[in-house]
C-alpha cells in the first residue's frame, strides 16, 4: 500500500448542506452578522444546555473573550497545564497576566488538581483545564478546588466538544466554556469558535468585548474599549450544517477510535491514552506514548517513517518548559516534559476508512525495533 495517497492527520469532513446554506447566506446579503450566527448560537446552547452561547472568530478568541469578561489582567496568573496547546497559555501572555503551568498526570494527559493546588498563589484569578485530545478533567475535584479558593474555572474544550465527563458535557461545568470550529476540530466553520456560559451578566460583558465595547443602543459609543472577535455569517451557516450531522459525526468517530483500540491496545510498547471509566471520550486525535526502549530511533523519526509510508502523523504538544524563550518561568513538570518528548497522534476524521486505520496500525507496529 505504500504507493498509495498520503492518508492526512486531519481533513475536514462536509456533510450536504454546507454549500446550501453558505449561499443562502450570501444571497441574503448578510455577510458578516446575520441569522445564521444567531441559529448557530441557540443550537449550540440547545445542545449544550447552557444558556448562553457567544460565536467568535476562532478558539483563542474564545478564550481570549473569557479572560476580558472576567477582567483578568496583568498581574493576574492563570494555572494553565503544561502539556497542551498552548492558547490559553499564550492569551494570558497577551493579556498581560502570568501563566503558570501545572503537571498532568501521566496516563490522561490532563492536568489534575493535586497539580494544580501546588500553583494557587494569592494572585490567582482563573484555572484552566484544557481537555486534552477529547479526554475530560477530573472535573469534580477541579471544581471542588476553585470553589475552595473563589477562583473561577474556565473549560478549554478546543479538542472535547461532545466528549462527556459523568453524563457532563465538557465545557458545561465550569463557570465559562470555550470551543473551536477549526478545520481540524469535531465541527467546523473553517475557523470558528464559541464561549458558553449561565452567568448573565458575564455574559454581558463578553457581548460588549466581542464588539468593540458597543452595546448597539447607540451607533458607534464604546463602553469600553472592546476587540473585533465576530464569527461571520458565512461561517456560522457552514456551522449549523455541521451541526445538523452531529450525530453522525460522533458514531463516525467513535468507530475510528475504537477500531484504533482494537489494534494497537494490550502492546506493551504502545501506551494509548488513558479514558477514565466517568468520561465518554469523543477523541480529536487518537493518540499513544511510543515505549524509548521499542522504539530507539525516536519519536521524531518514527513520524518521517510513517511520512515515508504515505501516513501523516503529528508529535505531542511541546511541553511549556521547553519553549523557555516564551515561557521563562515553567518549571517543574517532569510528566508534561517526558509525554511530550514521546507522543504520536495518528490520523484522526470521520470518513477514514477501516482499511486505512488497519494500514497506519500495522505500519506503526512495524517500526518497532
């Protein structure tokens, strides 16, 4: 098979009414706002059950959004997890606020709060756990510790939306969620996001910086100095297509993870990551810890060997204490610096076939020395 088409990480998957509803859109004229954010908006919440749901450009503008309705600011530090992707980390950056990094555990890949009370400082303003590859956070114990110490708990649910933690949608327990519609991401807009939350009056101010700090009762008064984080009409109606076929899309996933499960759990020399038995994972990327002493060449070059059988293959995510030309203060979190020195997520979207998976499982087998 190795003559075969590159099999892609990620591709975006688009399932009929895309196309329609796009031109619906620009038929209508409304480009930019319209119908489509607000429908977007109300199923989004219907699904979730939250009572407000704010679409925004991307996913970092998400949370970038929760840090400005929460007035978070410099001086403040944020207790991000030191293995993950990196955009709460850097919008706290951005903000003027500290991140501070926390260790994950070493089977999860999340952040867990013994990690996370060693971290709570008297400047501590916000927790972000970020559900990593569609896992979940031991959500209870997280949110057990902000109510302890009055410090808010923001959800990154980038890689988790539908991925459930006790019968809990991710990103609907703590006091604010954030999402993205990336092309890579369980749905998508092309580039997307969304802030959830039941606070009203966060949600109010949320509204206010989303906009430029415009309420819209009079044209062009600011309240407050606000940013441009809209999603626009045409996205919003690729996203209330996508939307409509969630269900598919989640039987579809899940069947790519389990056939993963099928071939590759019970070898000693590959660690797939571990689903607590209170989380229906809906994983974003499947992914393992490959074993140094079966695979000697290293992770690195593994991933150019399955390039070379026409599979693309992605690293783990840098851990925060080895990019010390951004984050000069992390430190101590050996799992997060080990995990991601080892990771490999393979490739992960709804329409990959069996066969395929059967291919990239036996491949990645094959290179074990």
């Amino acid at each position: 098979m190795t003559d075969m088409e590159l099999i892609p990480w990620a591709k975006p998957d688009l399932w009929g009414n895309e196309g329609k509803y796009i031109a619906e859109a620009l038929e209508s004229t409304w480009i930019s706002g319209g119908p489509f954010v607000e429908k977007f908006e109300k199923d989004f919440s219907e699904y979730s059950h939250v009572r407000f749901s704010l679409a925004t450009s991307n996913g970092t503008t998400a949370i970038h959004l929760a840090y400005l309705g929460l007035g978070l600011g410099p001086g403040d530090e944020i207790i991000v997890p030191g293995f993950a992707f990196m955009a709460a980390a850097n919008m706290a950056l951005n903000i003027g606020a500290q991140p501070v990094f926390a260790d994950v555990d070493p089977d999860t890949w999340c952040v867990t709060a013994e990690s996370i009370e060693k971290c709570i400082t008297k400047h501590t303003k916000a927790i972000v756990p970020i559900h990593t590859y569609g896992n979940v956070c031991d959500m209870d114990s997280i949110l057990s510790l902000g109510k302890k110490y009055g410090i808010p708990v923001i959800e990154d649910t980038a890689e988790a939306f539908t991925s459930r933690y006790k019968g809990k949608l991710a990103g609907t327990m703590g006091l604010v969620g954030t999402y993205s519609f990336q092309a890579t991401k369980v749905i998508t807009t092309g580039e997307g996001g969304m802030v959830t939350t039941d606070d009203e009056a966060l949600r109010d101010r949320m509204v206010m910086h989303r906009s430029h700090g415009m309420l819209r009762k009079t044209f062009y008064w600011h309240e407050l100095p606000g940013q441009n984080f809209r999603l626009t009409n045409l996205q919003a109606a690729m996203g209330v297509a996508q939307m409509e076929k969630l269900d598919t899309i989640i039987s579809e996933r899940k069947r790519v993870c389990s056939k993963y499960i099928e071939l590759l759990s019970g070898l000693d020399f590959l660690h797939l990551q571990v689903f607590p038995t209170e989380v229906d994972a809906l994983p974003w990327a499947v992914a393992m810890r490959l074993d140094p002493a079966a695979f000697p060449q290293g992770r690195d070059t593994v991933l150019q060997q399955m390039r070379e059988k026409n599979i693309e293959t992605r690293p783990g995510f840098y851990a925060a204490s080895l990019m010390k030309h951004i984050y000069p203060d992390a430190s101590n979190i050996p799992v997060s610096e080990e995990v991601s020195k080892q990771v490999i997520s393979l490739p992960t979207f709804p329409t990959l076939k069996d066969d395929q998976i059967e291919y990239i499982s036996s491949t990645l087998i094959g290179l074990k020395k």
